[in-house]
C-alpha cells in the first residue's frame, strides 16, 4: 500500500514538474515573440522616420564622392604625370650625362 502511495506520488509530482516546465516554455515563447514583435514595431518607426534621411545622406554622400573621387583622380594623374615627367627627366639627365 505505501509503496503504491509512493508511486502516486511520483507520478503526481512528475506531472506537476512538467506542467511547470511547459508553462517556463510557454512564458518563454511568449516572452520571444513579444519581444520579435517589439523589433518589429521598432524597425517600422525607424525605416519611416530614417529611409528620406538615408536618401539625403545618400544624394549629398554622392555629390561629395563624386566631387571628391574627381579630384582624388585629377591628383592622382597630375601626380602620376608629374612622376612621369620626373622619371623622364631623370632619364634625359643620364642621357646627357652619358
């Protein structure tokens, strides 16, 4: 008889302990998705209020590339031009020189 109470009380307890364990499961699930839900909501208000910032910063960043890509290329060939022209007046130097 006690050993069948002891059972019961096992399987009570079993029961019991998963029951708790599937509400830990549920709260967690329920916790993931409010907090899923929260990024949502949070990444809607930021692509409303950031996207014509973005495409500004975008136009301007553009503009300053594209001036500044221009003159980083108009450097670089002048300074390549001017290298050129020293080398080549380096080599009519030896030329002479020889």
């Amino acid at each position: 008889m006690m050993m069948m109470m002891f059972i019961m009380m096992m399987l009570v307890m079993m029961i019991t302990m998963m029951m708790m364990v599937m509400m830990m499961m549920i709260m967690v699930m329920m916790m993931m998705m409010m907090m899923i839900m929260m990024m949502m909501m949070m990444m809607k208000t930021q692509t409303k209020g950031v996207l014509p910032m973005r495409q500004e910063k975008d136009n301007n960043a553009d503009d300053d590339d594209d001036d500044d890509g221009d003159d980083d290329e108009d450097d670089r060939e002048d300074d390549d031009n001017d290298n050129d022209d020293d080398d080549d007046d380096d080599d009519d130097d030896d030329v002479d020189k020889d």
